[in-house]
C-alpha cells in the first residue's frame, strides 16, 4: 500500500490522543502538534496514571522482552472510509481559488457573494450601544455573520451610499443588554470587491495556460480531491490499526533514553512555538494556562508515550525481521523520497537521521500490519461497503 500520508508513529502518538501529525508534501515530517500544550494533554486520567507509573529501564544494556510484551497484530478488523468527492464540493473549492478584487464602476451594486467594506453605527432608543458601531468593516454578503436582514439589506447599494437598516435583533442573541430590542444601522459602503467570472480565460490564466477549459479543470480539481480524501483515509486506517496493535500490548519498562528523547523533543517544538509568537519558553507555558510543575508532567507524559511507541516500533520490527540494510527498507526509503519529493539526503539534513529512520520503519510495519489486516472499505456516498482481500489478509 502506498501511503503519502503515512503516519509517523514516534512523533504523532496516535492512541496517547496528543497529537496526530500525517505526512502531506509541506507538512512537517517531525512535527508535535498545532494545539496549545493546555490541549495536546492525554484525553483522560486513567491513561496518564497509567503510562506514569511504568518503570523506567536505566542504561543502555535494556533488553526489548523485558520491556514490551507484544499483543496480536494480525488479523485485526479494519474501516477504511473514504470520502467521495460531489460536484458542489468541486465547484465550491474552485470558487474559493478566485480572488476577490476591488469593483472600480461607480454605478456597480452590491450582489449576493460580494465582499464589502462599511462602516455602520447602530442605535436602540436613538442612543449608540457598546459593540454596535464600526469602521472599515469588511463583511461577505450570504455569510450571514451579521443579524438577520442585515445583510440582505446591503444588497442593491452603490458605493458611497449610506442606508438606514431597521432591523431587530433576535430574542436569543448572545448580549442579553440588546436581545429582542429593536435596532437601527446607518451603513455607509466604502467599496465592493467582486470575484471574477470563473470562464475559460479565467482558468487559463489563473493555471498560466495548463488548463484552458472549466470543464477540463474541474474534472482535475474532482481527481485532486478525491486523491486527498484516499490518502485521508489511509492516513486514518493507519491510526486505526496503530492503535488496536498498541492497545494488545503490555509495557513492563520504558528505556530512560527514549523517554528523556520524546521530552526533549516537546520542549523542542514547544519553544519553536514560543518564539513565533516572541514569547519566551515560560510565558508561553503561562499563557497556556500552565504551572512550571504541570508544564513538566506535561513534558515527562510525553516522553513516556513516545517510549511506548519506539517500543512498539522496535518490536514489530523485530517480529517481522525487518532490518534497515535490508532492500525492504531501500524500497520503503525510496518511497519515502518519491512521496516528499526529496532525497533521503535532503530529509535527513532537514528533520535528522533518527526521525527518517523511525518513519520509514514506521511504513514497513505499517504495510505489515494491513496486509494480514481484513479491511472493509465503504464510501461516505452511501455505497454498500466492500470487503478488501489484502495480499492474503493471512497470518503467516
């Protein structure tokens, strides 16, 4: 199975719930996770009373029997679900690629799907209210961001007019000082901006000629998005079958090293997070709401958990007799560099040997796994679901 969107084990630590990272061309190869460290926290206590109270194997003389205990992973009973792309969904991510651009006829009105710049004052009694008035506001028309009628009451206006709006607000508004009252906007529009007409010229200037026609283009964008949602789906049954292998397993020990690693490895990432906001590594673990000692169980759970997952890895490697001198793991490595379209050269100077060596020992057992796996496939269409015979779904 091919799987551009493979999932890196060591890094995304699917079944600890922190994070999933998948591996699209542009994604990060070793990253932690888009969340909050408030939120990249294990999803229950149990979990982490769990992993915190295994034993840690100091020194590097560790032996992986004593260490791991290795549940069934053949045989599992797998989903793949993948999404079936609609013509709505295709002519809806073209329109999105269409750049809005300021309208310069003066006598051009305001239309259901323009982008509009306002200002408005709103008043209840003839008297301003908190929150009710606004300048250089840009609002789509249809996104109905604003109360009912507001919108609507924009369509038709040219720029430079200024409209009164006598609107209501409705009874289960949000802000209670202003629920069920009436209201007036006096909105004066600034400008339009307008998307072009999506023709054949306007495709093949916007693909510099590649595409000359809609109807070429749309069926292309249709096989893009499909291939995006089975390589989605393959992502997930990667994580699926992660998870119930990890799940049959027992951990007795967890190598001091590895778990030092993953900690380091969060406080890596979490510093680069950090500095992209110019925070230093304690206020940004302040901002998230967390206490130097929370901030290090944090640290330490995550440590923890990607020392499950190495072990796992280590096992599964070990059970299949896969080796990193074998051609198994050249064919892997080469499917790697096609998928990223760099050269192993290239990911190793980028995200380091170890995390190159770990993925793709990560797409060897993973391809092991779903082989002996019985994978039923069904669609979000409502097809019936098909039963894939994997290369002999057997456990040999």
């Amino acid at each position: 199975m091919k799987k551009k969107t493979a999932v890196l084990i060591l890094c995304a630590l699917m079944a600890a719930g922190l994070a999933a990272c998948g591996g699209k061309g542009g994604e990060n190869l070793s990253s932690v996770t888009g969340e909050s460290i408030e939120t990249s926290a294990v999803s229950s206590s149990s979990q982490e009373d769990a992993v915190m109270s295994i034993p840690l194997a100091e020194g590097d003389d560790w032996k992986l029997e004593d260490c791991i205990v290795l549940g069934n992973y053949k045989g599992l009973k797998l989903t793949k679900t993948v999404g079936q792309v609609t013509d709505e969904e295709v002519d809806s991510y073209i329109q999105s690629q269409a750049t809005a651009e300021e309208v310069t006829d003066e006598n051009a009105a305001v239309q259901d799907g323009d982008t509009v710049n306002i200002d408005y004052v709103g008043k209840i009694d003839g008297q301003e209210f908190d929150g009710g008035s606004a300048q250089g506001s840009v609002l789509v028309i249809g996104s109905d961001t604003f109360i009912d009628g507001f919108e609507d009451g924009l369509i038709g206006m040219k720029k430079g007019e200024t409209k009164d709006l006598n609107l209501k607000f409705p009874d289960d508004y949000g802000n209670t000082d202003v629920a069920g009252k009436d209201v007036v906007f006096t909105v004066t529009l600034n400008s339009i901006s307008r998307a072009p007409e999506q023709d054949d010229a306007w495709v093949s200037s916007y693909t510099d000629g590649e595409y000359t026609t809609m109807d070429d283009y749309r069926a292309y964008m249709k096989e893009s998005l499909q291939k995006g949602n089975e390589e989605a789906a393959d992502q997930q049954l990667n994580s699926d079958a992660w998870e119930q292998v990890e799940s049959a397993c027992t951990f007795l020990k967890l190598p001091k090293s590895y778990v030092e690693e993953g900690s380091e490895e969060f406080e890596k990432n979490v510093t680069s997070q950090a500095e992209q906001y110019n925070l230093s590594l304690d206020d940004f673990i302040e901002q998230n709401g967390l206490t130097a000692e929370e901030y290090k169980v944090r640290k330490e759970q995550y440590g923890r958990y990607t020392a499950e997952s190495r072990l796992l890895l280590d096992a599964l490697m070990q059970a299949e007799q896969l080796t990193d001198d074998s051609q198994e793991y050249q064919d892997a490595l080469a499917e790697t560099e096609k998928a990223w379209g760099m050269t192993a050269d290239a990911l190793k100077e980028q995200y380091g040997e170890d995390t190159l060596k770990q993925y793709v020992e990560t797409q060897m057992v993973l391809d092991k796994v779903i082989g002996y796996a019985d994978v039923t496939e069904t669609q979000t269409d409502g097809a019936d679901s098909i039963t894939v015979t994997n290369a002999g779904g057997t456990t040999e």
